[in-house]
C-alpha cells in the first residue's frame, strides 16, 4: 500500500508463522517410514550479500509500497538432470534431492512444469522432519503446469517424489526458481478487525471467499497485496482478479507465472492472532489490463489479472466471484474494505460517512475515492502495507474502487493514524478511462457481452449459478429468432416426457419471467419480454433430469 506517513514496524512475526505448511493427507513421505540407501544431492543457491535487499525492501516499504521480503534464485531442476533415482524392488521408485539457500528464514519452490499421475505423490521437508508440506497427488495438478509449495522455515528443504510402477515415467517436474526470505515481516497494527468478527464481518461472509492474499514476484523480489475475484457479465468464471498497478509495474510475463492467490486465508476466531490457517493456494496468472499510469501517478491504478490454473479442486465450490458497480456514486457510510494488512490474514475495515473524490498523483482530478474510517465493536479497521489492490465495497456488496494507499494507521502506530484518509481508485474510472484501449480499460474484461449494465452482482461459481448443470445435445432445445426484438419461440424436443420449467434471466442472473408446463415431450413456446431493455440475456430449461440454456441477444 502506498502510505504517506512514515512507516512504523510493529512487532516482528516470523514469516514462516504465517505461512503454514499443507497438511499430509495422512501421507507420509516414503522415506519416513522406509529406509532408503544412498546420499541425497545438494543444490545450493549462489551466494548472495543481502544487506541491500533488505535495505532496499525497507525504503521500498518506507515509501509507501508493498512489504517486500524475499528474493527468487532461478534454477533448472529436473527428475532427470539433478537429484537422485532410487528403486525400490517391485517397480516403485522414489526421487530425492536438497536445496538450500544459506541463511534463509525459510525457502520456497517454484515449478514451470508440474505433473503429478495417479497414484504418485510428492513431499518437501526440513532436514529435522518437522515440516511437511504435502502430500501433493494428482489432485494438485493446476492444469497449466504451474505451482509452488508453501515456505518452509530454515534454509534447507528435501523434496521427494514417489512414483508406482503403473505409472511409471509420466510423471513431470521441473523447479524454476527458489524463493529466500531474507526479512522478518512487521505483524498487522493492533487494531485491525479480523473478518469472521461479529457483527463487523456477518454481512460479508460471502464476499470474503473472493478476497485474496497476493504473493508479488518483481524481478527477483517478492512481498504482499492483496485482491479480489470479479465476475463478468459473460457469467463464465473466468478467474479474474483485480488488484493494483502499483504491485506489479515492473512484473514481467515469466514474473507473472510465479504469482500466488491464497484463498480463505483467515483465522476462525475474533481474537485469533496474524498466524492464519493452512490456506488454499493457486500459481500462475497473465496480465489483462491495467491503469497505464505508473502505479497511480496520472490515473486510477489497477491491474487486472487472468489466473492461469484451470484446475477446481475440491474447495473451489467456496470460492466467490465479487460483482461489481461502475456508477460514480460517492463510497456511502458502511462501505467496506477487506484486505490482508502486512500480508497477515484477512480483516475488514468500515469507512464512516460518505466518500469524496479525490486524485493521488495530483496531475488528474476525480481519479480515486478518499474514506475515513470508524470504529466498530471489535477495533478500528484501517489499511497498512499488503492491503494495496484490495476492494472498497458499496453497502450493495459491489466493488466500487481498489486501494492506491494513504495515511490511515492505528492510533497505538501513529499519533492520529485512525482519523487519516485512504485512497482508493474509483472502479468507475477504471472502467474507460485510464486510455482507449482494452490494455487500460476493465469494460472489455467485465461486461464481455457489451451489455451496459452498470452493475453486476457476485456469485458463487457464476457460469453454474442459473443452473447449467448438464447439457442436453443441441437438437433437444431451439430458440428462434436470435437476435430477436423481445418476442421469441423455444422449442423443446425430449428423449422422454417431463415437468419443464422454462425461464428468462438477465446478465445479472435475476429472472425476467418464467414459465412452468407440465408432462411434455416435445413442443414449441412463445416468450415476451419486450419490456426488457435491449442487451444479453439467458433462456434456462429445467426438466426433471437436467437444466440446460441458451443465449439470445434483443435488439431494439
């Protein structure tokens, strides 16, 4: 976040308190329980003089920018140019090799190529057996290739690979980079409001679930923001995540891929500390658009971001794709931020009395929100470093700006600090008027369909919201004419008799009119809805196995 005080360190907490090994599964790795012969190969990282890193993250930080922590070695590792092989008698063979990274606080890995086949099983773990983080099976597999496990204290860590003979060579690894934390992050200002804290965060239990911790990779360095999932009026969960500029002005498209998006990384009680829980983690992402102005410096500083994983484990369902308003209405008293302040887990801050505009680099007027923030039951929400790119929401539960930065801290911080605007730039502006084209504008990305709606609503998994669960071959459902002026035929053809209920919804996914017939097979349906506005819009058909839909376009 950019702040204009001077930044005060609070309390240090040990990054690896944070960031919490995967649990096992009940996995162990097979060495643990099998003794293996052989020495274990070292890679060790070069060796590299830190004290500018640190001193550079530090009047990075000073300035107003996102904590920085760590720094990322490239290397080429492979299953088949390092480590070592080891079978194991009956065509299972195991794979193992050390990394290290000498004075690290803790280390991470980072793959470009990662495949995991039934069956097969992957750890990494420190020297004393003490963290574990997997196992990863073939339920990790992201889809593009991409992924990263969690850091691990210490400067050492073992990854170990087990493959079973019926699936033996498919499997893919490849490690790109590892990850040295060479600075101890300051904990949250005391007094943040931790999001499940009632009743500051009972509205907003949904929303959070798109709320996301944002591991940066600039160059060789790496820290935190924060973002959120946004949905688009295609309904078509493409997995966009809006955060800003300002984190990833200089992230190059290979920077990109090592991205990470930390999911429900909160605590589960009110007065639960900055730890946060294991977490649900996503890598890799290409860039969209962005505000084109240096972070803030002429505009409204956003960046959107297309997560490259294609994968949806088992708690994607929980995930949450935010919606949106584009309307320039000033922030009203209650809106909401939610953010992960000095990367710790997620808190909700609550703005008092409505919002100004205001600018933030000062050569553009009207480019960003100014709020103040109150206190609530639990403390006094504010935004630190971490916080930036995280969502401003309406008292609708729509995003209305993303954080640039300002002054707000804890009074306990700064003298005052709770009483000092933010700034957060309007979504409004990020909408067109950053430059003309799609590369500096959200409206391409979030109303896809042209739709002119100024707003959209969240939910979860959009695309299976209104009900696409399976769909029924081409030939069952007909919608005629399409474009059509708001007077339309559907006509069905069953492979065997059914209740059918048939209905009209909007981009929004709210039902414009709907229809119930009972016992058919087969049969052609006039709709009217000519006092719809021109624009997109979805025709669902429920029968008593599946629900399928089609899109028609009115035109006027």
């Amino acid at each position: 976040m950019k702040k204009t005080v001077t930044l005060l360190v609070a309390s240090a907490l040990f990054c690896s308190a944070m960031l919490h090994a995967q649990e096992n599964g009940g996995i162990s790795p097979y060495s643990f329980e099998h003794a293996i012969p052989g020495t274990v190969p070292v890679i060790t990282m070069p060796e590299h003089d830190f004290t500018t890193d640190i001193a550079d993250a530090a009047a990075f930080e000073k300035m107003g920018n996102y904590p920085r922590f760590a720094r990322h070695f490239d290397v080429n590792v492979t299953m088949l140019n390092s480590g070592v092989w080891t079978e194991l008698g009956n065509g299972d063979r195991t794979w193992r090799l050390d990394l290290r990274s000498a004075g690290a606080l803790s280390t991470g890995l980072f793959f470009d190529s990662f495949f995991l086949p039934e069956g097969a099983t992957l750890h990494v773990y420190t020297p004393d057996h003490k963290q574990v983080s997997g196992s990863y099976t073939s339920a990790d597999n992201q889809g593009n290739g991409l992924f990263s496990t969690e850091f691990l204290s210490g400067d050492e860590q073992t990854i170990e690979y087990y493959e079973p003979a019926s699936v033996r060579g498919q499997g893919q690894l490849r490690i790109t980079q590892m990850s040295h934390q060479y600075r101890v992050l300051a904990m949250a200002d005391p007094c943040e409001v931790n999001i499940i804290c009632s009743p500051e965060g009972d509205n907003w239990q949904d929303e959070k679930r798109g709320v996301v911790r944002v591991y940066v990779v600039e160059g060789s360095s790496a820290g935190y923001c924060s973002g959120t999932l946004m949905n688009n009026t295609a309904l078509d969960c493409k997995r966009y995540i809006l955060t800003a500029f300002h984190c990833g002005v200089s992230a190059s498209t290979a920077n990109f891929n090592s991205w990470k998006f930390y999911f429900d990384y909160e605590v589960t009680t009110c007065g639960g500390g900055d730890g946060g829980p294991t977490t649900h983690v996503m890598t890799g992402c290409t860039k969209k658009a962005d505000s084109n102005d240096n972070g803030g410096d002429s505009g409204s500083d956003f960046l959107l971001l297309q997560m490259t994983s294609t994968a949806s484990p088992s708690w994607w369902p929980s995930v949450y794709w935010n919606g949106w308003n584009k309307n320039a209405t000033a922030p009203p008293a209650g809106s909401i931020g939610i953010h992960h302040p000095a990367g710790t887990n997620k808190k909700i801050s609550m703005t008092t009395g409505t919002g100004s505009s205001t600018s933030w680099g000062g050569t553009v007027a009207g480019t960003h929100w100014q709020i103040h923030w109150g206190g609530t039951t639990n403390g006094w929400g504010v935004t630190e470093g971490g916080s930036s790119g995280s969502a401003l929401f309406n008292t609708s539960s729509q995003v209305i700006g993303t954080l640039t930065g300002g002054g707000s801290y804890c009074n306990s911080v700064v003298a005052g600090g709770q009483n000092q605007p933010d700034a957060y730039g309007k979504l409004s502006y990020h909408w067109t008027s950053n430059g003309t084209a799609a590369a500096n504008q959200l409206k391409p990305w979030l109303d896809p369909l042209n739709s002119g709606v100024s707003s959209l609503n969240g939910s979860y998994s959009p695309c299976t919201a209104t009900g696409i669960s399976t769909m029924e071959p081409s030939s069952s459902i007909s919608v005629y004419p399409n474009p059509n002026n708001g007077e339309f035929n559907v006509s069905l053809s069953l492979d065997k008799q059914s209740d059918v209920t048939i209905r009209v919804l909007n981009v929004m996914g709210q039902e414009v009119t709907s229809e119930t017939v009972n016992g058919i097979i087969d049969g052609t349906f006039s709709i009217s809805v000519d006092g719809q506005a021109s624009g997109i819009y979805f025709i669902e058909v429920r029968t008593e196995s599946s629900t399928f839909m089609k899109k028609i376009n009115i035109i006027k």
